[in-house]
C-alpha cells in the first residue's frame, strides 16, 4: 500500500512537473513578445515557480528556474546583453533562474512546518528578490563598462542608479506585486491537492 502511494504521487508530481515547466515555457514567450519594457520583458513565470516548489519540492523549484533562464536565451529577451558577452549572458541568465526557484524552495521548506501560508508568502516574496539580485551582480561581474554608458546615454548620473531604476525597478516591483497578490492564490491550489490525494487516499 505504501509503495503504490509513493507511486501514484511520484506520478502525479511529475505530471504536475510537466504542466509547470510547459506553463513557465509559454508565460515567457508571451512576455517576450508582448510585454516588454525597454530591454526587457515583464517575468510572468515566477508565480509558476512558486507553485512548484510548494508542491513538488526544492528540485522542481530549481528545474523550472533553469528552463526559465533557457527560454529568456531563446526568447531573444537577453539580446543586447548576448552581444556584448555570450558567456557572461548566459552564466548570468542560467544561475538567476535555478538560484530564484532554488531559493524559493529552500524558504518555503524551512517555513512549511510553521505556516504554509507563511512559507508561500516568503517563497513569493524572494523568488523575484532572488531574480533580480543576480542579474545585478552578473551585471556587475560580467557588463560594468557596457551598463555604463548605456546609463550615460539614458542621463543617468552614475550606473547604480541606472542598474536600480532604469534596468530593474519597475520590473522588479511589478514580480513583486504579482507574486504577493496570487500567493494565496498558490495556498489554495496546495489545500485543494493535498484534500484530493486524502480523499483518493481513503477510497483505496
């Protein structure tokens, strides 16, 4: 009996794995093409990432980060950073992808025996803290100079102030936002599963 519960979750989580990872895939393409703010694109898969982590654990958290940072590659949404240094972009774009979604889980599984509403609200708060603050430190490392005069160009007194408000600052707000207001939105689905595998549980 033990076994074919152990089975039959590991079935439904990879299901649900599937689901997420084909969501994260097409969220970012849609934001790629229609939700752009200047070089970049509005994120729209944290949420998806957040709800991995709740219910499929740590290493779901961090393959749905992975595949997000691979779609912004092939999205043409990293563009200007990739020709200025591939390497960089992409290091940069990879490790702020699985970072976010590994971080979300590592929170969240520290507060779920606390509170899952707690733990929800903090693995949808750092999610998108995460993301955005390894793209400034890859953007530090690996595209100083280049951000530089860009900030120049833009009338920026200096590049911090330039990576802050003109790069990320109302993206940053914007995850931010959206990943507060849907949290409980991720509680309720986790409730609505965990009842429905109780119930299946109790029929068998």
């Amino acid at each position: 009996m033990k076994f074919k519960s152990k089975n039959r979750m590991s079935t439904e989580t990879l299901a649900l794995g599937a689901i997420l990872t084909a969501l994260v895939i097409v969220l970012q393409f849609i934001a790629a093409m229609l939700v752009r703010l200047g070089l970049f694109s509005v994120s729209l898969v944290l949420i998806p990432i957040v709800i991995g982590v709740a219910t499929c654990g740590i290493g779901m958290g961090a393959w749905l980060g992975f595949v997000f940072g691979v779609v912004v590659l092939l999205s043409g949404d990293a563009a200007a950073f990739l020709a200025v240094d591939v390497l960089g972009t992409v290091v940069t774009v990879l490790v702020k992808g699985i970072a976010c979604g590994l971080c979300a889980g590592l929170v969240y599984k520290l507060l779920e025996k606390l509170n899952r509403y707690v733990a929800v609200f903090a693995a949808a708060i750092i999610c998108p803290v995460v993301n955005t603050g390894v793209f400034l430190i890859g953007g530090v490392v690996f595209f100083l100079d280049t951000l530089t005069e860009w900030g120049k160009s833009f009338g920026y007194d200096d590049v911090a102030s330039y990576m802050f408000f003109g790069l990320v600052g109302f993206n940053f707000l914007f995850e931010l936002g959206v990943n507060i207001v849907l949290s409980p939105i991720v509680v309720r689905l986790l409730n609505m599963r965990k009842t429905k595998s109780n119930a299946k549980l109790l029929n068998k």
